[in-house]
C-alpha cells in the first residue's frame, strides 16, 4: 500500500522547461485541428443530448459528452507535457466507492468538469488565432529569408513589395544584391517570429494550468482524500 503525496498533485519533479522552437511551433500549429476536433464534436453532443433529453435519448448521449471532455482534458495534459515539457496534474475529484447514480453526481457537480468543457470549446478559436498568427509570421519571416535565392523564379524575375501593380511598387528586388538588404530583415524577423513562438507556447502551457490542473483548495482535498484513502500500490 502507498499513499499519494502532494507532490503528486502539485506536478513538483516536473519543473516547466521553456519549450523549443520546433515543439512550440508544433503545438501551436495543432491546437488548430485540435480545437476544430474537440469543437465539433462536443457541440454535436451537448445540442443532441438536450434536444433529445425529454425523451431519455438524450441522457446518454448527454453522458458521453461529459467522458469526451474528459479524455479530451487527459489528451491536452499529456499533449502540453509531450511538446511544452508543462506538467498539468489532473485536477478532478476522486469518485466515490458508492453506486453510479453517487459517481455521476461527483462528476457533474465538479467545477473541474465545467472547466475542462469550457477550455476544450476555448480551444477551437484560440487554435485558430494561434495557427494564423504562425503560419502568416513564419512565411513572411522564411520568405525575406530566402529572397536572394527564389526572387529569379518569380514572374518577371523580380520581387516586388507591396504589390506587382506598377504604382505599388515601393520596392524592388532583382538582383541579390537589392534583396540581400531584404533577407537581412529576414533574418531579424526569424528571431523575433521564434521569440513570439516560444512565448506564446509557454503562454498557452500556463492557461491549460489554470484550466486543465488543479486549484489550490482542490490539491488540498485531493491530499486530504489521498491521505484517508491509501492508493494501492
């Protein structure tokens, strides 16, 4: 028999690492299909649970929206550590011993659920945000980057900004020597589009903390629990 310690709740041993470049950019760019996954599932639930609950149809359908969000919270956790090195400890409250009827009521009446439904609807519009802001400031920092090398290649050998249009062409590039200039702010925008990758991860790694992890006043019943409960080993 061993019991659970509060440093298991609390995630000590599993210091935040601030993630690479790569992970961050990986995370960020999934939370995108992932928002889009858990959105258009738990809306199709919820609204055909309700629909359909003054017929009883609904009650299961209600209840396999309330297990989706669990095991989607359990997936964002583990996705969070896997490429943010952010440990998230689970933060719902132990079910009890009792019939089904008593663990159902434990779960619908744990605000952790209702925390873990909102962040995965949260997600849908932040991945969006988040998959747009990477993809627009990653091209844009990789292309001023490599201009000396593609500007050949494009219409007319050359590249132009803002526009192609004759009257919107403040500035031209048709020879390495007038893009070098150019890739050189590519440069400056690569390591600031990184800086802003890895903030905005190590952003993203601390709100799954406040949503997907416990609260205080819950590590302190989950220690509580764990001390008048042993776990078995």
């Amino acid at each position: 028999m061993a019991s659970a310690g509060p440093h298991e709740h609390s995630g000590a041993g599993h210091e935040p690492r601030r993630p690479s470049v790569a992970r961050a950019l990986a995370y960020l760019l999934l939370s995108f299909p992932a928002g889009i996954a858990a959105f258009v599932v738990l809306l199709t639930l919820t609204v055909a649970g309700i629909a359909t609950a003054i017929v009883w149809v609904g009650l299961p359908i209600l209840t396999a929206a309330v297990l989706v969000t669990r095991g989607g919270a359990n997936l964002e956790r583990a996705r969070t550590y896997a490429l943010l090195g952010t440990y998230v400890p689970p933060a719902t409250r132990p079910l009890p011993d009792g019939d089904l009827r008593q663990r159902w009521r434990t779960r619908l009446t744990d605000s952790a659920t209702w925390r873990e439904y909102a962040y995965l609807f949260l997600l849908f519009p932040l991945g969006i945000v988040e998959f747009v802001l990477m993809v627009a400031t990653w091209s844009a920092s990789l292309g001023l980057l490599a201009l000396p090398i593609y500007y050949r290649f494009l219409p007319g050998g050359a590249w132009h900004f803002p526009g192609d249009d004759v009257e919107l062409r403040w500035v031209t590039a048709d020879s390495v020597w007038t893009a070098l200039p150019w890739s050189l702010l590519g440069v400056l925008f690569v390591v600031l589009t990184a800086a802003l990758t890895r903030s905005l991860g190590a952003a993203h790694g601390r709100l799954v903390g406040a949503m997907l992890g416990p609260t205080v006043t819950r590590m302190r019943e989950l220690d509580a629990h764990d001390g008048a409960f042993p776990v078995r080993a």
